[in-house]
C-alpha cells in the first residue's frame, strides 16, 4: 500500500470498550504532516481514540481512515504494513523492566527484522543519541527516571521512522522544565520529518501553545471542537474558556461528609503518640 496523503479521519466515530460507550459520533480530521494536539479531560476519551488509530481497538460506529482508507476494512497484510508505519509513545512509557535501553529502544525492529545484534545496537543508540540518553544504553528501566523513560519511550516509537508518531501525556507527570524539554524534542522531531503525521494527548496547557498546529477538544466523549489553536485561544464557548484558564467549574461542589468519629479518634492517637 502506497499512501501519499496520511490524514487521519474519524467518521461518525463510536467506541468503547463492550457494551460501554465512551466516545460517541466523533468527526474529524488530522491533517497529515502537522502535529495535531487532542485535549480533554481526564477520563474524557482522548487515550482511547488513540487506540482506534493505532488499531489496537475496533469501533462500535463509525470508521477511522487513513489515506482515504477505512484502517478496518484493509486486507490483513495491509493493515500489518500500516501498524509498522505507526509509533506510539505510551501514557506510561511502557518499557520492559528485563531490557536494557538500547534492547527495549530496538524492539519494534528486533521483533521484525532479521538483523545481527550489533545493528540493532547501532539503531537504538542512533534515536537515543536523537533523545540525550545514548550514555544510558545499558541502564535498565528501573534505573531511570520518569522523564527518561518517556524519552526512551519516544526513541522507541521513532526507531523504526514511522509516517504516523502517536504521543498520549508526553509530558505528564513531568517537571515544568523537563516537560519543556520535552516539547522541544517533539518540536524537533517534527523538523527533522516533516512528513511524519503527529498526535499528541494531553491536558498540558502549556503544551499545547507550543505543540499545536490543529487542535481537538473532547468533552465526555464527544468532539466539541477541531481548528486552529488561535481559533480555540478566541472560542468565546464557556467550557473551553474554563478548561483553557483552568478552573475547575464545580469546585466548591465536592461532596464533604465528616469522618467516622472512631476512625478520627484513632488517627488522631496514633499521629499523636
Ligand atoms: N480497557 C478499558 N475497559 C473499560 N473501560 C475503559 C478501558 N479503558 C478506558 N476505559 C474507560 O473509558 C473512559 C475514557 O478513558 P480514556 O483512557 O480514553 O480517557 P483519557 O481521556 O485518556 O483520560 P486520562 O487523561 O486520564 O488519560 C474512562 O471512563 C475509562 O474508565
Ligand atoms: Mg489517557
């Protein structure tokens, strides 16, 4: 399959997982060749719409294109070569604690490709060089911070220079200078190719201004914006406006019921003694 134009769509998307709906009639389209930030709230949908793309998950309704073509709907040896030509960076790194880094960067190519230990090697320490962490080749994941993992977890998705790099929370959990750093390497990333389609989740603000060239928004599964990021910056709809300055629209609302006495009297020993 030659795909010259990599949008990805949703038409009239539904997912979930079984009987559960989470998203529900999502249209829209990343642009190819443009990083494409989705923004929403915490159990809002955005890692699960990701899976749709990867083909991890099928719809419920609804259909996910690639290059004008339904992904569900290819021949099974054409949708391998379009899961090849995807990489993902996962919400939580997801390296694996018995390889080292160089091993764990080289998996998408050692699982596939009959090459000899030392290319694989070279391959890997090619994109950690691209992420600052080629001196920690043979560092286990343990042994790293959770910045560096994601990084490594960014060399990982890259190795193979995928067409479509999926990013979901690069920066979450991260220092506000780490997670700049961050940007910056996704920014340069995306520089270095240009063609390369790129997604990135998150509910990083700052992120966002920094990232983003088409931006979607999810609210509870539904899609209730798609453009530009100075369009979204101008929406004068209140939700976006209160996810934008960050309030939190029904604080003052938690539900506070009273400790059991007991349980106080307790607590309050035991921090005492
Ligand atoms: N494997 C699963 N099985 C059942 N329900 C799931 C599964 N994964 C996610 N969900 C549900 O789908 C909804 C959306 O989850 P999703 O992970 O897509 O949210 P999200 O926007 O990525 O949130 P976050 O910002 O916290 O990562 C949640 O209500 C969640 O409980
Ligand atoms: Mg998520």
């Amino acid at each position: 399959m030659y795909m010259q134009d990599w949008d990805i769509e949703f038409s009239h998307l539904d997912a979930g997982y079984g009987a559960r709906r989470v998203l529900r009639d999502v249209s829209a389209i990343l642009p190819a060749g443009k990083i494409s930030v989705i923004l929403g709230e915490s159990g809002s949908g955005k890692s699960t719409l990701l899976r749709h793309v990867t083909g991890l998950s099928r719809p419920l309704g609804g259909m996910v294109r690639i290059g004008g073509r339904d992904i569900f709907a290819l021949p099974p040896a054409e949708f391998r070569r379009l899961r090849r030509q995807t990489g993902v960076l996962f919400q939580d790194g997801a390296l694996l604690g018995a390889l080292n880094l160089a091993q764990n960067v080289a998996l998408p190519l050692s699982e596939h490709l009959a090459l000899p230990e030392h290319l694989l090697r070279e391959a890997a320490l090619r994109v950690l060089a691209m992420v600052g962490l080629e001196a920690f080749a043979d560092y286990y994941p343990n042994q790293l911070s959770g910045g560096m993992r994601k990084r490594a977890g960014l060399a990982r998705a890259i190795v193979a220079e995928p067409r479509i790099l999926l990013c979901d929370e690069p920066t979450s959990g991260l220092d506000p200078v780490t997670a700049a750093r961050m940007d910056e390497l996704l920014l340069s990333m995306h520089a270095r190719y240009p063609e390369m389609t790129l997604v990135v989740v998150s509910h990083d603000l700052a992120g966002f201004r920094i990232l983003a060239e088409h931006v979607l928004v999810i609210r509870d599964g539904g899609l209730i914006f798609a453009g530009t990021p100075k369009s979204l910056l101008d929406s004068r709809d209140a939700y976006l406006r209160q996810f934008l300055e960050r309030r939190s629209g029904d604080a003052g609302q938690t539900p506070h019921r009273p400790m059991n006495h007991r349980v106080h009297a307790e607590l309050v020993k035991w921090l005492t003694s």
